[in-house]
C-alpha cells in the first residue's frame, strides 16, 4: 500500500515517514500543496491542511476525482473547525495533533477498508491506451498493435509509470524511487537495463526516448483513460 504524507514540517514528516514505513507501508512525503499535485496516486493520502504554499483543503478536492485514494486531513488542535471543511471538502477522515501511532494507523485501516471496493473496481476496469500501446492496469495485460507482450512485475510498473506520465519526461529519480523504493541507489543500473528491456520487447512503434541528465518519456499519441 502507498501512501503520500503532505506535511510542510520536516520533524513530524520524518515521524510520519518512519512509522508508516515500519507499520509496512509504501510512503512517499512531499512537503507543499504544489509537491501533493505532481505526486503519483496513492491509496492513502495523510493532508497537513496548514501547507505554506495553499490550502490543504485544494489537494483534498483535486483528489475527489479519484475513489480509490483515501484522504485523512491533519489539523492541529487549535484548527479544530478546519476539520469540517476538511470533511465537507471531501476527506474520509481526519485526524488531530498530537496524535497516537496507534490511532494513526486504527483510523488508515478504516479508511482503506472503506475504499477497497473503489480499489479494486477502478483498477479492474482502467485501461491506458497510447498510440498502438494498449495496458490493462488490473488485468497487467500489455499489448501493441494488438500483440500480447510479456513484461516481467517490475518492467510493468516501470512502463506503467512512463505510460502515466506521457508525453511528460520522469526523472530517473522518480522511477527509481517509485518502481525500486528505498533501495534505488544501487538500482540505477538495473533501471538502464530494464529500459533496454522494454524498448526491445515493445518493438519499433513505442518510443522510450532517453532524455540525458533528466529521464525518460514514453512517446505515443495522449494517453486517454477508459473503462
Ligand atoms: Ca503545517
């Protein structure tokens, strides 16, 4: 499970960071409103409404468009009405500071049970369709023009990611930490060779352009979500 901390202070962040993490969690911290809208979907999203750049509450409405991500908005004590518009603006929970790791992670088991059906019903159905690629986010059904291709778990959610962001370059930075997490530094090799990989097994219709010194970008007609 993945889930995003936004939250401006570094102390509490790195808390948050560090018993999420231990609590068996996939956990990605950016510290402003700007950081939270770039980010990759989550299952969790924990919001800071007091963010330095804007209002928690817009990452809360931005991510109504998504049924799959649970939002819990964080308020400090003396916010409590805040915690209102948070729920009026469409968090599934929220939770107060302080606050215990236990209640922390009692009111995320809450949530995510709430939002497992919308899990899996929007994975099941979505589908990326880019030029002749096609990808069954549910199904990991890849093909092009038509043509099953067999990519191993990692090169999936390697091209899955690219295919997400397109035609946008992602930074090495961002693959490495996305697809290879906490172990990327010894990975940058790996992420090479399985770009190699790819581009091979998906043939001369689907570009993966190496953008030296940034990234990758997978080239192909706009992505259009269906299902
Ligand atoms: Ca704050």
């Amino acid at each position: 499970m993945r889930i995003t901390v936004i939250e401006d202070d570094d102390r509490v962040a790195r808390g948050l960071v560090t018993v999420l993490t231990q609590a068996g969690f996939e956990v990605h911290r950016v510290a402003t409103a700007a950081q939270a809208v770039r980010a990759a979907p989550s299952d969790v999203v924990l919001v800071d409404l007091g963010l330095p750049d804007g209002d928690g509450l817009d990452v809360i409405r931005r991510l109504r468009d998504h049924p799959q991500t649970a939002v819990i908005a964080v308020t400090a004590r003396s916010e409590e009405h805040e915690r209102v518009r948070g729920l009026r603006a469409g968090a599934d929970d929220y939770i107060v500071k302080p606050f215990g790791v236990p209640e922390l992670l009692a009111r995320i088991d809450a949530v995510l049970r709430r939002t497992r059906a919308a899990r899996a019903h929007a994975q099941a159905d979505e589908k990326l369709v880019l030029g002749p690629l096609r990808i069954g986010v549910g199904t990991r059904e890849v093909t092009v023009d038509g043509t099953p291709v067999s990519l191993t778990r990692k090169e999936f959610e390697l091209l899955l990611l690219l295919a997400r962001r397109a035609p946008n370059v992602v930074s090495r930075d961002v693959i490495l930490d996305q697809i290879w997490g906490a172990t990327w530094e010894s990975s940058s090799r790996t992420l090479d060779t399985h770009i190699a990989t790819i581009r091979h097994k998906l043939g001369s219709n689907v570009a993966i352009r190496t953008i030296h010194g940034v990234g990758y970008r997978l080239l192909a007609d706009q992505p259009e979500l269906t299902g």
